[in-house]
C-alpha cells in the first residue's frame, strides 16, 4: 500500500530495483554493475538531495520448541520477542548496531551496501567470522531490496501483531528478509528475519540521528489525537524516547519499549508536553524546543554524553491558519467526520477532510486529494511560523550552534 500510495506516482515503484547514491559516484557504478544482465534497476538519489534514513525494526519471536523453553530459562527478555532496530538508506542498508540475542547469538554489527542486503551470508571469507569496515565478500543474491521494501517495512505496523513467527509473516505478506551478521558469520541469526515497522523500537526516526551525533534536529510528529487531549500519552509510541511511553507493541512490552528506546531524560516529556500544550491553548503553532542530554543506550546504538537541540512539531490547526482559509474549506472542516472501520478502508473508502483535521487516521493511505493537501500545508506552518516564536525564525536551526561546534 506505501509503494502504490507514495512511490508509484514518482515511478519508483517496481519491486525489481535497488537504491544508490547519485549518478557518477561509487555507490551509482557499483550499483550499476551489480544488476548487469539483469531486467533489475538502479533508482539513484537526486544530486544534492537530503540523506534518507528509512528506520525499521527486525522482529525475532520463539519458533520451535526448544527456542521457546530456551526462552522461558532466560530472565527479563522480552516476551513479545527481540526487537532490534535496523536501516534503510541508499548507500547501505542493515544493523549497524551489535548485539546478542540470548536465543540464538549475535546479531549486527554493520551494514552493506544496498544493491547487496538481502542476500545469503557470505560463505567463505578469508578474515574469518567477522567481516571489516570496507572487506567485500562474495554472497548469493537471493532477492531485490527496492525503494518500496524499505518504505513498507517502515510502516509494517499490522504484522507486528499478526506474526508469531518468520514463516507465517511470509505467508501473510509481510517484509520477510535473508540478513547475516557482520559481526558473526556463524551466528544462528543469519537467517530470515521478520520486519516490521520502526514503532517497535523509533517512529520519529530520531535515533539514527543520535546514533550519528547530529546535534540540531527538526522533528514534525501526526497524531489521531490533539497534544491537549488529557490522554495524548497513551496514544502515541514515541515517549518511550523518554522512557515514558504508556501503550506497547501488541499485548506486552510498555517495559521493554521503553528500556530500548530511551535516550532523553525522563523528567523531559513532561517539559515538551507543557509547552505544547501551552502554545494550542493559546492558538498558536504547536512547537517546543528543547535541549536535550543524549542518555546511553547500547541497544539502540546511542552512546549518549552530548546534548541535541530539538524543534518539535506537532500535528494541530493554530487560529491564524484557520482564520486564512477560504470559506469554502472552513466549511468542509465543520462537516461531520463518518464513521469508519478498518473493513471500510480495505475496500477502498478514502479518508476525508472533515472536523477531526488534522488528527486523522493516515495509515492506509488512501486519503482524498484535499485532505493530503491541506495536511501539508498545515504542516508547513506549523513549521515556518512556530520557528520564527521560539527562535527567530526557520534559518537559524540551518546555521552553526554552538551545540554543532
């Protein structure tokens, strides 16, 4: 659904194809001569684009018995399974993070080169079991990984429920993918794994960004629910940056969430939550800046000790926005919202534009015209005009902070 929704319209939509950096850098002839003799394309980044990150997560649940009673010897994991967070950019996609997953062993522990991920682990390396920063190995290309897996595994969010194990998130249709260890050619983690969307672990995708040590960041969140409701927390995964999230992936795991997550001082949601709140009472953009000391989290790959500075951005209609529009669109958003289910949105029926704007449910995608529209242009004043109340203006989070220096 995000590939036909998002990607087709800009023809980066065929699931034989692999990502890489600009025509006439390494990363775009590598590509390139991966994928000759094949029907497979390279979608190359536009030149002097912004980096993405696309942030996922892999999801490992006890299959077979013996890995179940394992499982039930070992203290304080998690009983939803393993979480851990991986990444999809054009240059290299995969775990950049080691770690062990006390089942079945290591997993992480760097990433490859895009037109590479997906293959089988390597079979014969000369360095051993582990695989060095810039050593290629020979691998089996077992599939494609394009632009459209990586989109949808960051939003794979039903099958985080519906997948109790790898085989029967396979059958369902959701992302399934080889991934080895380059930290352990022989773990019992190279193998297929589940995806599932980076809510398990980072729905903002904030914490690549850690994991790099950017120092200023701009975060616009969505949300069903206004800041103001008195139970905002409880509809939203990404407190757990706080360690304060309140609803957990599936039926377990508001703990776990949180303890892998966590990078921010606790005390500090409440702080980000006052001011945002505050600036939607009095009708204004609902933005906050804060900053931030980065806490350590090895499963989550931050090594924490620095501050961050962030604008924070959330979803929310201020009084000089509604005041401008037309009279024509002031009335749609006074229309009663129709109740809907998730049947009515598997057949086809689109999100509207109506009074519950712009706490809307997006998730499937298949929104009207309008609304997609008048979601962006609110967006974008939120953002340009809250700038300009906590700080002068949009420019100043583009020039160097003392915090860069």
């Amino acid at each position: 659904m995000v590939t036909e929704v998002y990607l087709r319209p800009f023809g980066l939509n065929e699931e034989c194809a692999v990502m890489s950096l600009p025509k006439d850098t390494v990363s775009h002839k590598r590509a390139m001569e991966s994928v000759a003799g094949t029907a497979c394309r390279v979608y190359p980044l536009r030149k002097d684009a912004p980096f993405p990150i696309m942030v996922g997560s892999t999801l490992d649940r006890f299959e077979g018995l013996i890995a179940a009673l394992s499982a039930l010897c070992l203290q304080n994991f998690p009983e939803e399974g393993f979480w851990f967070p991986m990444e999809f950019t054009p240059l290299y996609c995969g775990w950049p993070m080691l770690a062990k997953d006390a089942v079945h062993g290591l997993l992480g522990g760097g990433v490859v080169e895009a037109y590479g991920f997906g293959t089988l682990k390597p079979e014969h390396h000369e360095g051993g079991n582990q695989v060095l920063d810039g050593e290629e190995v020979e691998v089996v290309q077992k599939r494609w990984v394009p632009p459209g897996m990586a989109a949808g595994t960051s939003s794979a969010a039903p099958y985080v429920a519906l997948m109790p194990t790898v085989k029967s998130a396979a059958v369902l249709g959701g992302p399934v993918l080889e991934m080895w260890s380059a930290g352990d050619l022989r773990s019992a983690n190279n193998r297929a794994h589940a995806l599932a969307d980076g809510g398990a672990t980072d729905n903002l995708g904030i914490l690549p960004l850690l994991r790099r040590k950017v120092r200023t960041i701009i975060v616009h969140t969505a949300q069903t629910s206004a800041v103001t409701q008195e139970d905002f927390t409880s509809t939203v995964w990404w407190p757990s940056l706080f360690g304060r999230v309140q609803v957990g992936v599936g039926p377990y795991g508001v703990g776990h969430l949180n303890s892998r997550s966590q990078v921010f001082e606790s005390e500090k949601y409440d702080e980000l939550l006052a001011q945002l709140r505050s600036m939607e009472v009095q009708g204004k953009p609902p933005v906050a800046e804060l900053v931030l000391r980065v806490l350590k989290n090895d499963h989550a790959g931050v090594t924490g000790g620095h501050e961050v500075r962030i604008l924070w951005v959330v979803a929310g209609v201020c009084r000089a926005f509604r005041e401008a529009l037309p009279t024509e669109t002031a009335a749609v958003l006074a229309t009663q919202c129709p109740q809907k289910g998730v049947l009515d949105l598997l057949r086809g029926d689109k999100e509207r534009l109506c009074r519950s704007f712009p706490d809307v449910n997006t998730f499937i995608g298949n929104c009207e015209g309008r609304l997609v529209q008048m979601l962006a242009e609110n967006a974008a004043y939120n953002l340009v005009e809250g700038a300009k109340l906590v700080g002068g203006g949009l420019e100043r989070y583009f020039e160097p902070h003392p915090l860069d220096l």
